[in-house]
C-alpha cells in the first residue's frame, strides 16, 4: 500500500522528479490540478482515508460534525479500556502543509489512535479546513470552533469520559502552526471556554517560515532528496492570506517582535514545548522559535535531537515513544504513567 506519511514523506518518495526543471513541480509532487477557480483536485488514489474505528485494537473512533456549513469535522479517540472516566483531552492538528491531508490519513489516524490508548486520553483530531480554498486564517478558525465543540461537552464521550479541565493542545508540522495560532488567540478566551482548561501545547517539528532563508534551509535545500525549499515556498505561498509574504505572522512568529498574545501566555503559564531533530529542514527555524519565546518569557520547554527527518516523530516506534515521555514529563500531574 502507497503509505502516506507527511507530505514531506511523498516528497522524499517523489525524489526522482528534478525540482528546477518543473515550475508545476509542487502540482505533480503531491499529485494536485489547479482547477480555473483556483482551487485544487487532489488525486483520490493518493490520498486514502481510513474510516473510523478501523484502526488498531488501542482505541475506539467516531466522527462528528463540527460545522456543516464548513464542512469541518472532528474524530473521536476513546482508549480501548474499562472503567475510563476523567480522562485528560488531547485536542489535535493534522499535518499535510495546510493543503493535503487528514486526520483520517491512515499514517494519522493510526497515530492518534495508538496515542489515546498508551496516553489514557480522549483525542478530538480537528479536521480543519485546508488550502488555498480557504486560506489562513481558516484552519485556525476551525480549530477555535473545535475548542468551543469541547467546552460544550454536548457529546456522550466527551460528557461522560472526559476532563475537559485537562486540555493538551497538540499539533504536528502544519497541524503544529495550527495549534500555536489558534491557542494564540485562545488565550484571550481563558473566561469564555471553561469549564475547558488548556493546561499547555506541544509542537512536533512545527512547520514556520520566513523570508529570510535560515541555514539548515539553505544547507539542506539541495541535499534533501524531494524536498526542496520551492515546495515550502509553494506551501506558504497556497496558505498565507492573499498580499502577504512569508514574513506574516502566521508563518514567522518572531515577526516584528511576535504576537502580543505571547505576554497573555507567559501571564497563564502555558508551556509550549517543541520538538524537532536536526535532519529536519526546519530545525534552524524551530530553535529560533525556542529562543524567541524564551527571551519572551514564556516557559518554553525544547526537545531537540540528532538526526531524524521530518516526520519522524508519527512514523518510527521509537521515536512515538519519546514523544509520549517527552508530553508526559512535560505535564506529570495530567498524564500520569
Ligand atoms: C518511515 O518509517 C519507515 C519504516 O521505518 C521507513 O521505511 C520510511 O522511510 C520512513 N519514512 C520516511 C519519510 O523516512
Ligand atoms: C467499534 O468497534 C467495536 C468492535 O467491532 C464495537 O464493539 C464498537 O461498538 C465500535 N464503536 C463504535 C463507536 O462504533
Ligand atoms: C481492546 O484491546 C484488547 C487488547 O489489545 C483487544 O484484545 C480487544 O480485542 C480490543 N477490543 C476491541 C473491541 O477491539
Ligand atoms: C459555522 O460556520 C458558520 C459560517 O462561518 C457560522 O456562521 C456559524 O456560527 C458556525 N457554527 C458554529 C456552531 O460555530
Ligand atoms: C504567490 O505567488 C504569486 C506569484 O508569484 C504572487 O503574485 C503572490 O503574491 C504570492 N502570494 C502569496 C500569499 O505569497
Ligand atoms: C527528549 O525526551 C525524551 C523522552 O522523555 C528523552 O529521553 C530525551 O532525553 C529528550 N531529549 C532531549 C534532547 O531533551
């Protein structure tokens, strides 16, 4: 089976097509048509969905809606074990580069559903609206709405399972930029979302930019088979609100000085922990960004290592299992072993 990963995945995959020779390169890499609207095909046969509660014995699944008019929805991870009560909640973002994907990609869903099971949590994996159909701010929006889906409770799982007092918020590459802008603006909302409570937010290998091109982009522009630094700038350039550049701070959250929202989180005390390793185009932009929030004040907490690529947190064993010590041992009281 064509095992979808991350889009960095399918690049690596597609390593044979020779980038600077093919200004539509982005479009045949992930196998995408530019309809006249603007907007994209995305080849079914590349992108395979799982349903839900197909997955491993770990965890059961359930897809509700989130908005009809938007067509946003959310899957349900409830652990596969007896007596479940109080469970922590992991609220979740997809990866994919903001234009493909799902949290229904079997790589995703397997993941989640391996992750309630070995975390004891119930998951709610957002299914945001993705790009350039709807451009940023959009996936945040949705993700918002998901915030407020939990804080409801009107759903028997999360009713009758969850704590929603013991909110993660969690996100991988895209899904990571996802997470950290829509918390951004959640932490304005402290009041208005209780009982939900957001106890921090984990960032696997967030995916960022900026015009300026960092040294691990440069570096590893040629030397990383598939994926070259045109299909990020095509990623941004699908993603960010239309008149804009990279160095919005939706993609560069150093920005002229960042969000001011980071001051309301230093104030709560969220953490943010990133992890990243540096096999991964992205690293240099990462540890900028654990800098950044650091001088800032915010209790940033950093996981970084050697070696990897990105990605590699959801697709190797044992890297999973470093990222549930590495959540775990950021939030002790919350997910206790
Ligand atoms: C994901 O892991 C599999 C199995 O370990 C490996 O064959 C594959 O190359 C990995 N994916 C990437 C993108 O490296
Ligand atoms: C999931 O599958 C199991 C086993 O087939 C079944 O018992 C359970 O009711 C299903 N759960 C949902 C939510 O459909
Ligand atoms: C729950 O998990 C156990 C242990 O992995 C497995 O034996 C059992 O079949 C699972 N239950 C369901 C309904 O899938
Ligand atoms: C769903 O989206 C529509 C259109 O943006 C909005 O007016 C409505 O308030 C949303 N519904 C919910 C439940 O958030
Ligand atoms: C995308 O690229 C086109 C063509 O170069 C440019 O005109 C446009 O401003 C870019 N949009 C964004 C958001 O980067
Ligand atoms: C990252 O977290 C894992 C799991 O807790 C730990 O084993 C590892 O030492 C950490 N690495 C770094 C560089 O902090």
């Amino acid at each position: 089976m064509f095992f979808l990963f991350t889009i960095f995945a399918l690049l690596i995959q597609a390593g044979d097509i020779d980038p600077n020779s093919l200004a539509d390169y982005p479009y045949k890499l992930m196998h995408l048509t530019k309809n006249p609207d603007g907007s994209l095909t995305r080849a079914k046969d590349f992108y395979p969905t799982n349903p839900p509660n197909n997955s491993i014995s770990h965890a059961f699944s359930r897809d509700v809606t989130l908005n009809k008019t938007k067509k946003t929805w959310i899957r349900l991870y409830l652990p596969n074990k007896s007596n479940l009560a109080n469970l922590p909640v992991i609220i979740f973002g997809h990866g994919g580069g903001f234009i493909i994907l799902s949290t229904a990609t079997p790589s995703f869903d397997l993941f989640l559903s391996k992750t309630a099971g070995k975390l004891n949590v119930l998951i709610v994996s957002v299914e945001y609206r993705l790009t350039p159909e709807n451009r940023l701010p959009a996936a945040y929006d949705d993700f918002l709405e998901a915030l407020q889906w939990v804080k409801k409770k009107n759903d028997d799982w999360v009713r009758k399972y969850a704590d929603v007092s013991k909110c993660i918020v969690m996100g991988e590459s895209s899904g990571a930029n996802v997470a950290y802008n829509a918390v951004l603006r959640a932490s304005l909302m402290v009041r208005e979302l209780r009982p939900l409570v957001i106890r921090g937010l984990v960032l696997v290998q967030p995916f960022i930019g900026g015009v300026l091109r960092t040294g691990s982009e440069l570096r590893k522009a040629a030397n990383t088979p598939g994926l070259p630094l045109v299909v990020m700038d095509f990623l941004w350039n699908q993603s960010l609100p239309l008149g804009t550049n990279r160095d919005h701070l939706y993609c560069n959250p150093l920005i002229r000085g960042g969000s001011r929202n980071l001051d309301k989180i230093k104030r709560l005390g969220w953490p943010i922990t990133i992890m990243g390793c540096n096999g991964d185009i992205l690293i240099d932009r990462q540890l900028m960004m654990f800098d950044f929030l650091k001088q800032q004040g915010v209790n940033v907490i950093g996981n970084f290592s050697i070696g990897g690529y990105h990605g590699v947190f959801l697709n190797e064993t044992a890297e999973i299992e470093k990222l549930y010590g590495f959540t775990r041992s950021v939030f002790p009281s919350i997910l206790p072993y």
